[in-house]
C-alpha cells in the first residue's frame, strides 16, 4: 500500500542543489584549505550528457511518459557538473569537484516496473530530494523542480521508504568514516594538488571504480552494506519481503546477486542502450545473454 504518490521524473526533468564543499585558496608556497564552503550547483536536466556517455544515466527505454524516457533504479546526472563556493571563488579545487560530481536518487517505487527496474523517485512535494556530492559526505538536499506537471505518478510504499533511508544513512556513514581515514590535524593544512588532479582525472576515466587501496576498501564496504540490505526486499505491492537465499543488490549500473541454495551466481549491468547478463552455475556451466536496442542475443 502507498504511503504518498511521487511524478515520474523525465529526461528533461530538472535539478539542482545547494552544499558545501572544501576550496583550495591559491597562497605560496601552495594552495590552502579553507574546509566546508557554501556551494551552488548548476541546474542540469536529468539526461546530462556527460553522464550518459559514461554510462551514469538510468532511463526505461520502451516505457515512455510525454514522450520522454523515465528515470530508474540507479540513475546518477554524473561527473561535470558545475558548482562554485561564493565565499572563495578562486577556488582551485573545481577541478576535482565538477570531475567527481554525483546526484542521485534514494527512493525507487517498488510497486512499478518500467522495462524490469524500479522507477527512481524524487520531488519538491511531497518532499524526496536527490543525493549530491559535498565535503565531507554526500547528502541528500539536491531538488527537483519541474516533475510536478508530469501526469504519471508512482505509489511509494512504507517498505520502500524505510529501504531509501535505510541505504541513506549507511552511505552517509560510511562516506563520513573514509573522510577522515588520513586527516590531519591542522585543517589548513597545504594541499598536494597534483595528486588530487590526477585522483579526480583516473576516477573519471575508470568509471568511478577504485583505483587505490582506500578507495577499494570503501568500495568493499559499500558492497557489503548493499549485501547486507538486499535481504530485506519488497514484493511488487510494495511490502517487505525476505529475498533470502537469493540475495542481489545494485551499485549504480551494475546489478551481482546469488542464491545461496541453488549455488548459483548473477552478474548484471545495463549501460546506455545496451544489456549485458552473465550467469554463472556450479551445476549447469555458464551462460551469457543480453540484449541491444530492445533485441536478445
């Protein structure tokens, strides 16, 4: 059963956000951190293309509404969008802010099934803001401000509310937690310039998969927390329901699950306009399907 009923969000749904992120003030000998500045992000359309040609964005592709595809599970806008800290425009950290930037959703309609994924939820009323990126954690006061003439509306259950929060909160302490693995005392330390560029440019590059021990650690506890969640699951009515033994969860675009009864594994990811599944059995071998443009192979 419903809790309260949420516009679909379309391709040229718009949103933006307001945080805070760390600015690096040019000085001599080298740049310094003035830590947790207000910051403006720039409103972008939720087909930012940035994000869709690296595989970021997340739409139904048969499902349409006004003739526009509907955001899903997993969507994010991506890297490239632009902030600024008023207080200390000469910031010399917008490199490495627009390369990392994020905004995604945190609640996904149960009930509802657009081309096999959840429909991804957010809106100014009732109030379900995006997750945006920010210093020292991501947190969710990006908005939405436009989906509220879309006619198509999906119902959002108690389950799938408490799930949202539920992955909120781990997220959010589990960012708060590696940000301060390595930090200094002094919180005007200098700052190795160099090496956040060149951190921000191989993320970007790699798709935002880890390219260093602290970031394969964050990423393996991000994985477990998903692990952890994905037990607790909702049925299509959108009430709670025990996935166990079969436990599969989503990190952005890409989708692992397992039933631990049949000894069987999934691998999964859907990238643009292109569907890939790997399926992999200790009793039946392995298969490979998939499908490009709305045609299995």
């Amino acid at each position: 059963m419903a809790l309260f009923h949420v516009p679909v969000s379309l391709m040229w749904t718009a949103n933006m956000g307001f945080y805070r992120h760390d600015a690096w003030v040019p000085a001599a000998p080298s740049p310094v951190l003035f830590p947790l500045q207000p910051s403006i992000e720039m409103t972008t359309p939720m087909f930012w293309p940035p994000g869709f040609a690296l595989n970021k964005n997340s739409f139904s592709k048969k499902v349409v509404h006004l003739s526009s595809m509907v955001c899903t599970a997993g969507h994010d806008c991506g890297p490239l969008i632009l902030d600024i800290t008023p207080p200390q425009p000469a910031n010399l950290k917008y490199p490495v802010m627009w390369l990392n930037s994020s905004r995604k959703f945190i609640l996904t309609a149960s009930s509802v099934d657009h081309d096999g994924k959840k429909v991804a939820c957010a809106a100014v009323w009732p109030p379900i803001p995006m997750m945006t990126c920010g210093d020292p954690i991501s947190a969710p006061v990006a908005m939405i401000h436009t989906n509220l003439i879309n006619s198509e509306k999906v119902g959002v259950s108690l389950a799938d509310l408490l799930i949202g929060l539920a992955t909120l909160a781990i997220s959010m302490v589990i960012d708060y937690a590696f940000s301060r693995m390595g930090k200094q005392d002094d919180p005007f330390s200098n700052v190795n310039i160099g090496k956040e560029y060149d951190k921000a440019l191989m993320s970007l590059l790699t798709g935002g998969l880890p390219t260093s021990r602290k970031g394969l650690e964050k990423w393996a506890a991000n994985a477990a927390a998903g692990i952890g969640l994905s037990i607790f699951g909702t049925d299509n009515e959108g009430n709670f329901q025990w996935q166990w033994p079969n436990v599969e969860f989503s990190m952005g675009r890409r989708t692992v699950g397992y039933n631990f009864e049949k000894g069987e594994g999934k691998v999964g990811s859907d990238y643009g306009f292109v569907k890939t599944e790997v399926v992999s059995s200790t009793t039946e071998g392995i298969s490979v399907g998939g499908s490009a443009f709305g045609f299995g192979f």
